[in-house]
C-alpha cells in the first residue's frame, strides 16, 4: 500500500471549523481517513462536513472543558472503532506586551494552545482507545513564535514552546505503545487567525512579517501536507521532531 494513504485510519482533529484545521480534515478524507471533527464552533464544523460530503462525525467541544474528553472519545470510538491518530489544531493567539498581561489572558491561551492538547494525547493513548495493532500518531501545532522571539507575544509564545517539549517528552513515553508524536511549527498562514494577527500588527511590522518569509505567505494546505505526513506511515521512524513549514522565516 501507498504509505502516504490514510485508508482506515480514524483520525481526530482539534480546529476542523476553520483554518488549517479545515484544510487538514478535507485533506486527510481525500487520503482515505475517516475523521473526527472536533470545535467550538458548531456552523463552522457542519460547513467542514459539507466539503468532505458530510462523512466526519462532528462534536461541537469546548476544548477547556477538559472533563468531557473521556465522553467524546467513548462516543466516538463505539461509532468508528479504534483511533489511529489525532492532530491537535485549534488554538488562539494572544497578544500583550509583559506589563499588560492578565492572568485570565494567559490560562486562557495556554488552556486552549496546549494544555488541551496534553489531556486530549492522555485520553488517545489510553488502552482501548487507540488502536495498538497498527501504527498510530498524534500531531501539535506549534508555531515559527515558539522556536524565535516576537514582541508583545509572549503568552501565545509560551504555549507554542511548550508544544514542542510535550512532543518531545511524549514521543520518549508513547513509543513503547507504537504511538509516534511529533508537531509542526508553521509560519504566517492565511487563515482567520494568521490575517487577524496582521491586523492587530502595524502596517510597518505586517510588511516586515510579510518580507521574512522567503516563499511568501503560506496557505492552509502547506501546513495540511506535512501533518497529513506526520500522521501517514511514510513517517512511521519519526517521532519527537519538530517540523518548520515556515516559507523559510526560520532559515535566516
Ligand atoms: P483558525 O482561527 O482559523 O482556527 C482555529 C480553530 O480553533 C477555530 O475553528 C476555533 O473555533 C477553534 N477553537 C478556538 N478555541 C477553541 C476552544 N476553546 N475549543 C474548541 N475549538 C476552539 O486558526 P488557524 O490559523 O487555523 O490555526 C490553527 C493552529 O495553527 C493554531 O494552533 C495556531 O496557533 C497555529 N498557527 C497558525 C498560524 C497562522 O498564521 N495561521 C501560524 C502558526 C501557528
């Protein structure tokens, strides 16, 4: 078999409403998964649905109500069967320099950005939920802000850099249960997230952003293709890596 399809795999993704979430559920249906589409905002996952001819099965989640992970995955386990992967996308930005940072503003972030994505791997890898006969893989979202500074940034650059230590310290345990773990860290994308960013920039600094990328802004679907990767058996000897798909921003 091609070891880039994904032909029975039961895949959950985090953000499928929007963005690169989308992106990756419409790719990873086009490779043969069955997915998992998980969001807070329910119009934006029916809409996902629609453009993968409503073969997902959708849950509208509050991804902070960490006690309802359990349920969901039960649920969504007794209709497709075992899981073979998850790839946690949903994520917020969030902007201040360190004197305006509130602590409501930072446990928002970092519930959302990272912490989500830690219980959701604890629930996925628990016995008798994913599926420990094949290959299985979870993949996080960093960010380009999580490997090199920015100013005003540093909540949403704390659980960026955080991502990338949870995969690392998570490959090291998951491996001996056949679960690869690795993240990607993407540039400035096109997105409702990355435009909403370059608004709140000023027009000398969104130029700025715009020149540093070498290959110019990125699209949903460069970021789609590398975790659609991740999470393929093409990559079944990588685990704890951290992959820039950045245009080049963190080259120079
Ligand atoms: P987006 O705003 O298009 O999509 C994010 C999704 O997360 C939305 O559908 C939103 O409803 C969902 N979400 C937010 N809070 C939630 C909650 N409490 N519970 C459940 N779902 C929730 O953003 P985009 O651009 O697709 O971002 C995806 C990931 O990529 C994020 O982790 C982001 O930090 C990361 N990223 C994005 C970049 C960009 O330029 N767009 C650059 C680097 C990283």
């Amino acid at each position: 078999m091609n070891p880039f399809q994904l032909n029975e795999k039961n895949v959950i993704v985090t953000g499928a409403a929007s963005g690169i979430g989308r992106e990756t559920a419409k790719l990873l249906y086009s490779l043969g998964a069955n997915c998992i589409l998980l969001d807070i905002n329910e119009k934006g996952l029916e809409e996902t649905n629609r453009l993968i001819d409503k073969s997902g099965i959708c849950c509208a989640l509050d991804l902070t109500d960490f006690d309802r992970f359990q349920e969901v995955f039960s649920l969504c386990k007794e209709k497709l069967g075992y899981f073979h992967g998850m790839v946690h996308c949903a994520g917020i930005p969030s902007f201040s320099p360190l004197r305006g940072l509130t602590v409501e503003a930072y446990e928002k972030v970092q519930k959302i950005n990272t912490q989500a994505g830690l219980l959701l791997a604890k629930v996925f890898s628990r016995k008798g939920m994913y599926d420990s006969s094949k290959r299985c893989s979870i993949v996080f979202i960093s960010s380009v802000y999580g490997l090199v500074g920015s100013a005003s940034n540093v909540a949403y650059a704390v659980t960026k850099a955080a991502n990338i230590g949870m995969t690392k310290a998570l490959a090291m345990e998951l491996a001996p249960k056949g679960i690869r773990v690795n993240c990607v860290a993407p540039g400035f994308v096109k997105t409702p997230l990355g435009e909403g960013v370059i608004k709140f920039l000023d027009d000398a600094y969104a130029e700025r952003v715009g020149a540093m990328h070498p290959l110019g802004w990125g699209e949903p679907t460069d970021i789609a293709c590398a975790i659609a990767f991740l999470l393929s058996d093409a990559a079944k000897w990588i685990t704890g890596t951290v992959l820039s798909v950045d245009g080049g921003f963190t080259a120079q």
